[in-house]
C-alpha cells in the first residue's frame, strides 16, 4: 500500500508542477518569423501586477479575448478578435461603466493595419442605452 502510494505521488508530481502544467504557459514570446504568438501582457506596474494590456495573438495577429486597462487596472477596453478580422469591441469609463459596444474590423493590409466600427454600435450613459447606430468601415450609416 505505502509502495503505490509512493508510485503515484512520483508518476503525478511532475504533472502538477509549474514545468509540466499544461495550462501555464510562457508569454510574451515571438514564433521563428518573429511574430507575437499567445498570451502578451503589457504592465503599467508590474510588482503591483497591474496590466496595461493582456492580448492573444495568432501568427502576429490579435485573435481572441484581448482586454486594456486604465493605469488603475480598472478595464479600458475589451475585444474578442475573430480570424477573420471582425471584432466584438466593450469601451468602458473609468468607473467601469460600459461606455459604448459593437462591431469592427481590423483590416490587415501590406502597407498600414487599420481598424474601423463596421457594424452595430450602441451607446450608454450611467448604464443606460441613450443611442443606437450602424457603421461601415468608419463612417456613420444610420442613427
């Protein structure tokens, strides 16, 4: 009995520690082209382990949750970045308010990379809906 229990804490150990656990993972860290890959966290202090900015990216590309934050860690913005481009985008006031949400588009092109509203937006002020618009690649459309 003291034998299989020694076996299994030898055989279960490294699996739960920091080098082979398989959700911790390194950030910040370039592929061999040298574009970004997985988690990247941006600090504004970091012994105060507050973030300015905490992305994913995918062959250079942001893609998936990526949130930025006020100098006080309260959340600035926040997207979910799809492989096609397309963004679900939440602004929030420093009081941690949503301030606006919709729809963008982030257009990678050889010469700029650029990002515009495409889509439907709605507006808040003190938590409540004051307007509703649509937006294609950056200019208003409806109101």
């Amino acid at each position: 009995m003291v034998r299989l229990l020694l076996l299994t804490i030898i055989i279960l150990f490294p699996a739960f520690s920091n080098a082979a656990w398989p959700l911790r993972q390194e950030v910040n860290r370039y592929d061999a082209l040298g574009r970004r890959q997985g988690k990247w966290i941006t600090w504004w202090d970091k012994e105060k382990k507050i973030p300015m900015n905490i992305e994913r990216y995918k062959d250079g590309r942001e893609r998936g949750l990526c949130r930025y934050y006020y100098m006080d860690g309260t959340k600035r913005l926040q997207f979910n970045a799809r492989k096609d481009g397309r963004m679900k985008v939440k602004y929030y006031l420093e009081s941690g308010k949503l301030e606006k949400k919709g729809w963008a588009v982030m257009i990678y092109d050889p010469k700029e990379i650029r990002y515009s509203w495409n889509g439907r937006w709605k507006f808040y002020e003190e938590g409540k809906l004051v307007k509703k618009s649509v937006y294609r690649m950056g200019e208003e459309v409806t109101e």
